[in-house]
C-alpha cells in the first residue's frame, strides 16, 4: 500500500513538510522495535538521503538499530561523507557493505528468462543477492530510502534496485548490468516497466516477500532560481509508489529537443564524481540527444581515477571505452571480462559508439591516461576558463565567440533525448 504521496512537477515540499510527511507514514506503518535503514552514498547527495534518514533516527531513536548505505560497486563511505550526508547520526549504526563478501543468495531468475529479455544474446542465470544484514538481520522493518530518476541500467533508479544492486553482490551486480548493457541503454532509459526491471521485480516477488521492506522515494528537480528541491515523496511497500514517483520523475527529470545537440558541456562536482564509472553519467544520461558528430565536454575537477574498485580500475585502463561489438568479443576472448561483466557493461555504458565524441578535461589523471580508454583529452584550467560553472546557466548557452552549448550542472539529475532517439 501508499503510505503517503505528494508531489507534481510544480511542488516544493521543504524540510518542514518532508518531516510531517515522513512522520505520517511511520504513525501509519506503527511501532518497531528494531529498523534497518538503507540510503544511498555520498554518489547520491541530492537524493535528500540523507536529511531522510536523519528524520528516521529522529523517530525512532534506539529502535533504529542498523543504518547500510547502499553502496553496489562503491568505495566505503568516510567519516567526512558521513557527516556531509547524514549529520550527526552516531557512527556506530553504520554498517559498511561488501559486495564481495557479506551477500546471500536469495533466489536465481532462470536463464530462460535472461534469454527472452536479451533476445537470445545471453543465457546464464541472474543470482538475485542481498547484503546479509538485510536477508538476517532480523529486523521489523527495512526502510529503503533513495531518489527515483532516469537510469542507465534499470529505466528508472530506486526501488528494489536500492536493494538488489545497492546491497547486492559480486555475480548478480556484474550479471544484471552486463544484461542491460545487451539489452541497449536507449531501450531502457526513463522506462520504469522494462525487462531488466522485471527481473528484478520478479525475484522482489518470488524471493523476499516476507522481508518488511517499504520504500521512501524522492523526486528532485531545479526550481526557478537553479535551486534543488523536492518535488514528489512517495512511501508505500509495493511497485505503486515507484511507479507514481517514475510518472513524477519524467515530468520533472526528462527533457526531450526538437534537434539533437550538437555540444554539450556536462560539470562533475568534485564532491561527488572522482571516477569515470560515476563521471560517464555525462554519456549515459546525454547520448540520446546527441547528434552525429557532435561533441560531450566533461569538466571533471575531481577526477582520479577510472573504477572506484581497484579491479575494474584495472580493467577500464586495459580495455577502454571501445564500444559494443569490441566489449563482446572481448568478453569471449577474455577470462577475466567475463568474470567482471559488471566492468564489461561499464565499457559499453561508456562508448559513443563511434557516434559523437567524448572529451574529458580532468583535475587528476593526464593526457595519456585519458587518452588510452579512448576518449579525448582537454587541459581542465583551459576548460574552465571558457566554460566556467559559476557563469554558465543550465540549459542553452551562447559563448562569446558565437558558440551555443547546452550546459548541464549534474548529469545525475536528468536524462536528455531529441525526439527522433524517442522513435
């Protein structure tokens, strides 16, 4: 059921209305004695994560006993981003998940059905994981709190994508996002009914009814002054809130051109994107509205490194951003990649294809670092003094030399197609 709903693309619902809100769907779910909370990382800041799970400790107090940060594939989170996101929540309730050693099987989807979602390209089964503090944690109530905005590799992030990927492990992390990277990243975007979906739908369903698992779901846009805010809170312990806050999110995060962009300057802030296994945002979420041969510049001041994991750090800098048919085969050719498809479908999330190029001007890695994954390489001092952040407006810009960009502040925030990518 909904516990609570409100939002449309014109809402603002401040820190005020966010506790009343949130206080009034916990009156309505009841009394617990021992909460597991799961939010997103640093990686997802603007979800307003953080000032939600701080509500909950407010709430709930010693009842609250386990906070899991989503963390997938992500480095742990420090004692500096726990404090920037969630405030002064005591440091002992957070737990640090390892998606190589702390997950439990709960189920596998047959390969059958992988095979029908990805048309016969891939046939193996999909092990649906959980980090075992959720599965046996003995908890009464598992609270999944997380923004829902157009997503690469799911339609549509949130939901039990917080759970089965941000909790998940090592195969069924790597296996679902090699499926939707067959699947097409274009087929799913902004979809929050999809193959990729079902499937994890299916094991929600099939595996972990009996978890009392209920969702606290965020939308976020841009207010008139360029302000984030909140504009949609969904709560509810089945698929209707998701897709309320999904219908919500492509009014608000979706935005479709008559033309395609020709050049398109993307911003990563350096507090939220050092890798380019987050940074590609920039190509995932912009590629639909690209045009032939136009171009993505990628102002990426943090920029460190490749994968926020040492090994497929290690695979991005051997195999590189090389498109589709080169991330297949090599696969085939390659023990390793077909060990690590999660670093596989990375490679291919991150390709142009060949279609439109990618240009990154980063504040740590250098020319021939950047270079050697294929992509281009621009001085970032240079970058900035054309492109500057604090002068440009998200949306259409025209530089002084007669040059239109389209600048984007947060590529996390949004998904941009031409209507012809819409078919």
């Amino acid at each position: 059921m909904i516990y609570y709903q409100r939002g449309s693309e014109n809402s603002v619902i401040d820190s005020q209305s966010l506790e009343e809100g949130l206080f009034s769907a916990l009156d309505k779910i009841g009394k617990k004695k021992k909460v597991l909370v799961v939010p997103p990382d640093q990686t997802r800041i603007h979800s307003r994560a953080g000032e939600i799970t701080a509500l909950l400790y407010k709430y709930y107090k010693n009842d609250l006993k386990d906070i899991l940060p989503a963390l997938g594939t992500h480095t742990p989170m420090t004692n500096n981003q726990i404090g920037e996101m969630f405030g002064d929540i005591p440091r002992d309730l957070f737990r640090v998940h390892d998606w190589r050693k702390d997950v439990v099987t709960v189920g596998t989807v047959s390969g059958d059905m992988v095979s029908q979602i990805t048309n016969g390209a891939l046939d193996y089964s999909w092990p649906a994981q959980l980090n075992k503090i959720v599965l046996n944690g003995g908890h009464d109530l598992i609270l999944s709190v997380g923004q829902v905005v157009p997503h690469e590799v799911m339609g549509m992030a949130n939901y039990n994508k917080n759970l089965f990927v941000g909790t998940g492990g090592h195969e069924g992390i790597n296996k679902s996002h090699f499926i939707a990277g067959v699947y097409g990243m274009e087929n799913l975007m902004g979809k929050a009914d999809n193959p990729v979906r079902g499937m994890l739908n299916y094991a929600a369903g099939n595996f972990i009814p009996h978890l009392p698992v209920i969702y606290i779901l965020t939308v976020i846009g841009y207010d008139d002054s360029g302000k984030l805010v909140i504009r949609g809170l969904f709560i509810g312990d089945d698929i209707q809130a998701f897709y309320k806050a999904s219908e919500l999110s492509l009014k608000v995060n979706f935005t479709v051109f008559d033309k395609p962009l020709r050049k398109v300057v993307v911003y990563l802030d350096p507090v939220e994107y050092k890798s380019t296994w987050l940074g590609n945002k920039s190509i995932y979420r912009t590629r639909m509205a690209m045009d032939d041969g136009g171009e993505i510049i990628v102002l990426a001041p943090g920029l460190k490194e490749f994968g926020e994991d040492k090994e497929i750090d290690r695979l991005v800098r051997k195999y590189g951003y090389i498109g589709t048919p080169a991330v297949l085969e090599a696969v085939r050719k390659n023990e390793e990649l077909r060990q690590n498809l999660g670093a596989a479908a990375h490679l291919i999330h991150g390709s142009s294809e060949g279609r439109f190029s990618v240009t990154y001007c980063p504040g740590h890695l250098s020319r021939e670092q950047i270079e050697s994954v294929k992509f281009r390489y621009h001085s970032l001092v240079d970058a900035l003094k054309k492109y500057d952040p604090h002068k440009m407006k998200d949306g259409f810009n025209m530089m002084p030399d007669g040059e239109e960009v389209f600048y984007i502040s947060n590529p996390s925030l949004g998904l941009w197609s031409s209507k012809a990518r819409l078919g």
